[in-house]
C-alpha cells in the first residue's frame, strides 16, 4: 500500500510542477481518446487502484473477523458437549 501512495505522491509533485511550468516537457504529453494530460490520467488510475486494494482488503479483513468468530463458536460448542 505505501508504494501506491509513494507513486501518487511523486505523480501529483509532477503535476504541480508540471502546471506552475518548472517542468514544460510533459505539457504537451496528452492521450488522445480521453483529451486529458498524461499526469492527470496517471493521478487517476493511481488513485483507482488504491480504491480498489483497499476495499479488497477490507473484504479480506471481514473474512478473517467471520472465521475468527467460526473458530470461538465451535470451541464454545465442543465445550458445552
């Protein structure tokens, strides 16, 4: 997870440099089915991806809370036979 947030971090440093014109090469740098600049579309998908490695972590989490209460309730179960 810290190397999604490491990328975004470079990623938007990269933008701002890019829009208060430190850095001028990646102006023109555009993808053309979208109409949106390079840095943008990176910020996008990069923040996409840590949606979706954190809703799959809780997911995996709630998982593990579930078989954990599985787990107590059949100790509680084999203790009462």
């Amino acid at each position: 997870m810290i190397w999604w947030v490491g990328f975004m971090v470079i990623l938007t440093v990269l933008s701002y440099l890019n829009d208060t014109g430190i850095i001028s090469f990646l102006k023109n740098v555009r993808i053309p089915f979208l109409g949106a600049s390079l840095l943008s579309f990176l910020i996008l998908v990069g923040t996409a991806g840590i949606l979706i490695r954190m809703l799959l972590k809780k997911r995996r989490g709630e998982k593990e809370g579930l078989q954990e209460k599985v787990r107590r309730l059949e100790k509680e179960l084999s203790g009462i036979k």
